[in-house]
C-alpha cells in the first residue's frame, strides 16, 4: 500500500515529467524521484516504464545494501523493500523463491509479470 504521507515529497518537479527527466530516472531513478512511491503515482508514465524504473531502482538499491554488508560506510535504509513493495502494486506478487545466485538476489525480470 503506498504511503500518503510520502507522496507529496515523492517526486522532484510539479509538472509533466520531459522525456530528459524520464531517461534520467531510468540512469538513476533516485535523481527524479524522492520514492518509489513517486514512481508509481507519475500520470505521465506507462505501466512498463514504471516496471523499469523500479527495477532499475531495486538492482541499485541491492548493490548498496551488499557494500553496506560487506563493510563499506553508510547508513542502512528501508528503500529497497519499498522498490519491492512498488513493483507488487504494479505487477502482482513477485516470485522472490526464484532469485538470482549472487549477492544481490536481483529480482529476475520472469518474477514481474507486466499484465495485473
């Protein structure tokens, strides 16, 4: 369920967002967005651009969270469980049993089913 409290602070611009700003999100989703949460209430977005912004956003947030486990400065967070729960409200329930070897556990792009 998406946090209403979130949701004012959940994108950068008051407008439409330009397609500079969409490919943007796609390099680094956190540069345009405050939120996952942001992702998902954009008017201006595809469901399957959503999909891949958010799973941009969750390999990236993975990647963080193993240097934070394996030593490197920083502070934990709650946003890649957030990308998670996004990416369910947008496809359905994520199969997370099938999950790739590494570290990272990327959410296998077979585990976001496009059609909800």
């Amino acid at each position: 369920m998406i946090d209403e409290t979130n949701l004012m602070f959940a994108r950068k611009w008051e407008v439409t967002m330009t397609p500079e700003q969409f490919e943007r999100a796609l390099l680094d989703p956190q540069a345009i967005f405050n939120a996952p949460e942001g992702v998902l209430t954009e008017p201006s977005l595809t469901k399957e651009q959503k999909i891949e912004i958010l799973r941009r956003w969750e390999y990236n947030a993975a990647e963080e969270a193993v240097a934070l486990e394996e030593g490197m400065p920083g502070e934990e967070s709650d946003i890649l469980q957030r990308v998670l729960i996004a990416l369910g409200e947008l496809t359905g329930p994520l199969d997370l049993e099938h999950t790739s070897p590494s570290k990272q556990h990327g959410v296998p792009r077979a585990a976001v089913k496009k059609g909800r």
